[in-house]
C-alpha cells in the first residue's frame, strides 16, 4: 500500500527507540511474572500434560531472558545490529517457555506481536558492534535492577502471608520456591552482568579509516593547514590514529583505551571540513559501540560540540604569553629578571639549533634527559605528551643551554607554519644547570620567538584552574576546584599556575566534552593512563624516563 510505503522510512527512524521500550516492557513483563503465582487453573492443567522438571525450569530461564531482554532494550536504542539479531531469538524462546511456566498465553501473544514488530525493521540497526562491546550506561543497569527490585517486592507482598523461614527453597516446588527461584535467579544474572561490565577489557577495535606510518600526509596538512596550534605537533609522536578528510588535507587524531576513543583537539587542516569530521569521527565510534570525547577543546570550537549534542566540562586553563609586549623591565617582573641575569652570570648560554641537530646532539642530550628523569617518577609518557625518542626529537628545532660548552638543558620547539604561536614540549635539565634553569630558558625562547616573528609564546593547560565553586556549579567542577585548592599531594596544580601566572599570560579555559556528562570523568581518567602508558606507569621509575610535564603539555 502506498501509504505504508510513505510513512516506513519514519517508523524505521522511530524503530529503535519504541521497540527499546517494548522490549524493556517485555523484560520487565518476564521477570514480575516469575516472581508472582501462577493462576491456579491453568497450573494444575499444566502439572497434568507437562512433567514438573520442564515446568521449573522454562520458570526459572523465564526470569532470566526477562533480564537478557532488559539489557538488549539498552543496544536496541543504540540501533545494534547484533541487539535486534538476539532480541528475536530470545523474544521467540521466551514465548515458549510462557507457555510450559503457567500456560501464560496472554504473555505468548505479547511477545510474539513485539516478535513480529521487531522482525522487518533490520534497516533500522545498521550499526556493527558485538553484543560484548555494548556499554551498559549506569542509568540502565539501575533501572534493570529496579525491575527486579520490584518484581521481587511483587512477589514478597504476594506471598507475604506464608512463612517459608523452615523450608528449604531448592527442595520444593510450590509458587513461593519458584517465585524466590526465579527472583534470586535474575538479581544474580544482574549482578553478573553488572561485574563483567566492570572488568571486561575487550580489544582496541580496528579503526576504519586510513593511516600512515611514514606520517608524510601528516606533516603536509600540518604545514598547510588553515590554523593549527603548538600541540597539533602531538600526530608525530607516533602513537595516534588518524581519521583523515575525504580531500586529504585535514585530519582528526584520536587514541583509544579500551571502550574510549579520545580525540586530541579539534580537526587540523582546512576549518571548513572541521564540523564534518567531527560528525565522522563521533559516528564511527558510535558504530562501535564505543565512547567518543574531544580533549582540550578551545572556546572557538565550543559551537562545533554543541552541534555534536556533547556535554562540555571546563577542565583547567591554557597560558599564552602575547610576546610583542613581553619585557623584563618594571617592578613587577623584579624577581624573574635577576633570576635571569643571574643564570648568565653562572654562565649559561643560550641557542636554538634547527631540524635534525637532534642526531649530533643525541648523546648530550639523551645524557642530561636521563639525569634529570633520574629523579621523576614514570616511563616515557605519550598520547598528550611527547617522549625521548630520536626520530620524533628529529622532527623538531631544539633549544639548548650549556654552561662552559657542555648542554645542562634542552627543550624541544614545538612552532607553526604560520607563526601564530610556539611552544615547548620536552624540557629536562642536569644536576650542573643553574638553579633558576626554567626562568631562563623561558625568558630567552621568548625573546627568540619575537626575533622569528612569532605572536605568541604558549605556555599549555594548568589543569583544575578556574573551576568555580558556587553552591550551583557542576558538581564536577566544585570537586576540581577542591582538588586544586587542597591536592598538593596528588599534583601541584596551584603551583603550576602560579609558575605561568607570572609570566603575565592570557589565560583562556580549556574543556573536555562527551555525549554524557556520566562518561567524562572516565574519559579523563583513560586520558591520563593513556599518557602514563597504563596503570603500571602511574609510578613506573625507569633508566629513561618520562618527559617533563612541560608547560605545554601539562
């Protein structure tokens, strides 16, 4: 019929979210009615034609498919291939067993209608993710556990009246035993579920999109692209996945730990492909049944995560020091121009050497980086951080400061095509450096940075940082401004800012955003074992260890 054919395309775009909730309410269905009595009729009808065995158990499976179907409901609103495909064979052995439990006909026909709603939509699940890579929200376990909360008050205030204190439950087999059966039965299968999703692991599904090992396509959209910032430098460590544009000269990079697929800032390359790759990168991850965030998010790309339908969360605050009106002179800069001057008088002295000097310098520099690591805690770092490795060190100019001829410092440049800004990525010093090593180092590469034309020196996030604390705020952001007023001992966040502060930065916020609010501190918590390389690395000490939390990359 024509009409039929008009209004299919939208019941197959309403498909996933109502046959969700049908499947729930059959779940739901399943596991009350094991917890309540069965008509006493249809029972003793049933006792006479069916053997006792088979009736106990179709009850008992019963409970349990109600949960299976309460879970299912949760990958059917994700519009999961996988999730249609099971919902239909345990809709179908459900209607079975209702019918050997009770001769419960009238759940049968139930069951058997949502069957034959949930059979022609296919096209409505076109999503590939297996049923093992399905992330249970918290929101729904909670409301599974609420159904079977309830189901088992329905049946305790059923059978209130019998007292089953001196009976054994596995040993009969009358309306209560099979109720609390059926009822522990599917709070167990819960709490199973609850526990594997808590531990499970499943492996880094494969990415679809294009990748190059050799970073060439990489490094020519970093050279051209429309705007890019110092971190952007970040895709040739070496350890990201790229989603690239379909004209190849834009890119998003990402990494992924576990069910996390963490993008690293925005799209690099041309800003009107931005929006769409953004769009691709959060279907993708969707399609895999994965949990997508965008990290360091910048306020000018706070509409594209609007559009996206992403909660956002401010989670520290970036320094840019503007370097046409940085200068040394007045009162104020007092403290950092004698630490300076007297970092000269102990005869430090400063230069930039360019791309590939890394390979004469590797053993000075591999030499300082070792000592100062000597004293840090952690293997090299990664993902938002760079590392100690000769070819990603080659990729960069690097600023050297020795003292009588012997290099005591380093840092590795982060700098941008268009010369909009530069920062630092590694810095490690020797136990020989000066005692105020950073001071001068900052000072000179930003006097450097203005002879090269750049605007603006960066000195990265100080995290927590303007969180607010107002009896109103998120409650995310109140326990980050408590961890940055009193977690000295996790992190020197207000140290931090307080190092950048006097360098008389513009501080501008930076965010994280997610679909779901539930899921950012998670996404958080895999940025930074991302970074560390796993829990193991947290408070690894190693020969070569991890890099500085450089000002840029902190």
């Amino acid at each position: 019929m024509r009409w039929l054919r008009e209004l299919w395309p939208a019941f197959l775009e309403a498909a996933p979210k109502l046959l969700a909730v049908l499947v729930a309410g059959a779940g739901v269905m399943l596991v009350t009615s094991g917890a309540l009595p069965s008509d006493p009729e249809r029972f003793a009808w049933l006792v006479r034609h069916a053997p006792i065995l088979l009736i106990e158990v179709s009850h008992f499976v019963s409970s349990l498919l109600g949960v299976v179907l309460v879970m299912l409901a949760f990958g059917l609103s994700r519009r999961l291939g996988a999730a249609w495909a099971a919902s239909l064979v345990v809709l179908a052995a459900a209607a079975i067993l209702a019918l050997f439990k009770g001769f419960d006909w009238e759940e049968s026909l139930a069951l058997l209608a949502i069957f034959v709603l949930a059979g022609p939509c296919r096209d409505a699940f076109p999503r590939w993710a297996r049923l093992s890579r399905l992330e249970i929200t918290p929101g729904w376990m909670l409301s599974a556990l609420a159904a079977v909360g309830g189901a088992g008050l329905a049946g305790w205030w059923s059978f209130q009246n019998l007292d089953k204190a001196d009976v054994s439950v596995l040993n009969e087999l009358g309306d209560p035993d099979r109720a609390i059966r059926a009822s522990a039965g599917a709070a167990v299968f819960l709490l199973a579920v609850g526990i594997w999703r808590l531990l499970a692991t499943p492996a880094t599904p494969p990415v679809v999109g294009e990748t190059d090992p050799d970073f060439s396509r990489v490094r020519t959209i970093l050279a051209a692209a429309d705007f890019t910032e110092p971190a952007s430098n970040l895709a040739l460590r070496g350890d990201k996945r790229f989603l690239f544009s379909p004209s190849g000269e834009s890119f998003l990079m990402f990494g992924v730990r576990g069910r996390s697929w963490i993008a690293l800032g925005p799209p690099i390359g041309r800003r009107s492909e931005r929006l769409d790759l953004l769009w691709r990168f959060r279907e993708l991850a969707d399609w895999h049944a994965a949990r997508p965030g965008i990290y360091g998010v910048a306020p000018e790309d706070l509409a594209d995560m609007v559009e996206l339908g992403f909660s956002i969360q401010k989670i520290g605050e970036s320094a840019a020091v503007p370097l046409d009106s940085f200068a040394l002179e007045g009162r104020k800069r007092g403290n950092l121009r004698r630490s300076w001057r007297k970092a000269g008088e102990e005869g430090a002295c400063f230069e930039v050497r360019g791309l590939g000097a890394c390979e004469t310098l590797m053993a000075d520099l591999a030499k300082v980086s070792d000592e100062w690591m000597g004293h840090h805690a952690g293997g090299e770092k990664s993902f938002s951080m760079g590392g100690f490795e000769p070819a990603y060190l080659a990729e960069f100019p690097i600023a050297v400061v020795r003292v009588e001829g012997a290099i005591v410092a380093f840092a590795t440049l982060w700098t941008t095509q268009r010369r909009s800004a530069f920062s630092i990525d590694l810095m490690r010093y020797s136990d020989a450096a000066p005692k105020n090593i950073m001071d001068f180092l900052f000072v000179e590469l930003m006097h450097w940075g203005r002879s090269q034309g750049y605007i603006a020196f960066e000195f990265g996030m100080a995290p927590l940082a303007g969180l607010e604390h107002r009896p109103l705020a998120p409650i995310m952001s109140r326990v980050g401004r408590l961890l940055f007023e009193r977690g000295e001992e996790i992190y020197n966040f207000r140290g931090v800012h307080r190092f950048k502060d006097k360098y008389d930065p513009v501080w501008q916020p930076r965010y994280i955003a997610a679909p779901h609010k539930w899921a950012i501190p998670i996404l958080i918590a895999d940025v930074g074992l991302l970074s560390s390389g796993g829990i193991g690395g947290l408070g690894r000490r190693s020969k070569r260890p991890t890099p500085v939390l450089a000002p840029a990359a902190a």
